[in-house]
C-alpha cells in the first residue's frame, strides 16, 4: 500500500468514525427512551398490584362478611321451611277436626256471633225474644266448646304464620345485603384492575424487548467503533513517524475543507444567498487552480 492509500484509507476511517458516532448516538437515544417506557410500565403495574391488594384486603374483610350474612339468610329460610311443615300439619289436624265434629263455621267467627248475640240481648226489651237469643248463645257455646281444639289450632297457626312472615322478613333483609354486597364496585375494580396489569405486562415485555434489541444495536456498534478507533490510533502512529504521510494526510484534510466549502458556496448560489469574503476567497482560489 503506498503513501497515499493509507492517508486515503485513514481519512475513510475518520469518516466511519464520525458516523458510527452518529448511529450510536441514535441508537442510544431510541435505547433509553424504550428503557424509559419499560420503567414507566413497570411503575404503572407496581401501582395497580398494591391498589389490586388493597382491593383484596377489603375483598376478604366483605367474603367474611358475606358468609356471615349468607349464614343468617340460611338459617332464616331454614326456620321458615321447618315452620312451613308445622302449618301444613296444623291445617291437617284442623280439618281432621272439623270433619270429626261436623264442624261448619269457624270457631272465631262462633265467638264474634255470640258476642253479638250477647249485645242484642243487653238492648232487647221483649223477654221471649230474649229468650229466643239466649236459646242461641246457649246452642253456639255448647258448638264453640265442641271446637275449642280448632281453636287452638287456629290460634296456632295465626301464631306459625306470623313466625313465617317474620322469618321471611328477616331472610330477604339479609339476602338483600348480600346482593348489594355481591354487587360492590370492589368486585369489578379487582377485574378490571387484573386486565389492565396484564395488558400492561405485556406492553412491558415488548419494551423491555425492544431496549435489549438497541442495546446489541449500540453494543454492536461500540465494538465497532472500538476498532476504528484502535486502527485509526495505528495509522496515527505510522503517520506521525513518516513526514511525507503528514504532509499529505494535511493536504487531504484541507481538501475536504475546500471541498466542504465549495458545496456550501454552490448551494448557495443554487439559493441566491449572498456570500461570504470567505466565500469569495475559496471561488478566486478555484478560479486560480483551474487557470494553472
């Protein structure tokens, strides 16, 4: 390789470093910026687990107490369904009784009959009709103490009815907070909030992917660069102990200059722009080496 190849080459060199510093800057910039995001989503998914276990510590505190609740609606509909059976056997025993004793009329409404006998009798001023009243109130005591076991039954049974509606009552109190309980935003919260950080994992995976892909990207180029810059050093040296390589690696470099400027005077001409005295120097120099 002569003189001036290795200035040439050397020259190339310096470019590709130049642009490879460039790129790494590039790179390095997209690099971060895909870190940034993986941190930001990994702060954003730290956020919504810590809220989804705030939501499961409260999630726990409402299960215990809906099991409570479910508990006393169970033993409610238990106590209504127990009660039930005892009604159905009282209605039983109380047409048992009303066909054994060939009972017709309800026995309260025996009694309300002879208490209105009992007032017609206080107000009445003939004494056979009197009598006639009295003859009746005597016919339907005799019937009300022949029915006085329906009585109780009836008595009973007004008394298993109300249990069961009180019961009931209580059963669909307690089966009414345990839909409200049910339908708590918590429930939905817990759901919506475990989508999101899965959603969110995987936009953080595909970061995280993405700053490992410019992370080899920038390692890649970095060797690279490490390279030039050994085999840049290397040329240095030889330059250096060679004056003739000087010279001419100095005559490259002010011809890139030149040439540099010469670009930027053509553009703007290209532009009308007005020039420089530099400017005007660089094209009365051009002017000469053409004429030479």
């Amino acid at each position: 390789m002569d003189k001036l190849d290795i200035v040439k080459e050397h020259r190339i060199s310096l470019k590709e470093i130049s642009q490879i510093k460039e790129e790494l800057d590039e790179i390095n910039e997209k690099k971060e910026s895909w870190f940034k995001k993986k941190e930001d989503f990994k702060k954003e998914i730290n956020d919504k687990i810590n809220a989804i276990k705030d939501l499961k510590i409260r999630k726990d505190k409402e299960n215990l107490e809906l099991k409570e609740l479910k508990k006393q609606r169970n033993r409610h509909n238990d106590a209504v369904r127990e009660l039930v059976k005892k009604l159905k056997k009282l209605h039983k025993d109380k047409e048992k009784i009303f066909k054994d004793y060939n009972i017709k009329i309800n026995p309260s409404k025996i009694l309300d009959k002879i208490t209105d006998l009992e007032k017609q009798v206080e107000i009445e001023t003939s004494f056979e009709k009197e009598q006639k009243l009295m003859e009746q109130i005597k016919k339907l005591r005799k019937s009300y103490d022949e029915s006085s076991k329906v009585s109780e039954i009836l008595k009973d049974s007004e008394d298993l009815s109300r249990s069961i509606k009180e019961s009931k009552s209580k059963a669909d109190e307690f089966h009414k907070q345990i839909l409200e309980l049910t339908n708590s935003p918590s429930y939905n919260q817990f759901i919506m909030l475990s989508k999101e950080i899965n959603e969110l994992k995987k936009i953080q995976e595909d970061a995280f992917n993405k700053f490992i892909e410019y992370k080899n990207q920038f390692n890649n180029k970095n060797n690279q660069l490490k390279e030039l810059l050994r085999k840049v050093k290397e040329e240095r040296q030889e330059m250096d102990n060679d004056k003739e390589l000087l010279r001419q690696e100095k005559e490259a470099k002010n011809q890139e200059i030149i040439e540099k400027k010469s670009k930027d005077i053509e553009r703007k001409l290209k532009e009308k722009k007005k020039l420089t005295t530099e400017d005007l120097i660089v094209l009365q120099a051009e002017k000469n080496d053409e004429s030479n």
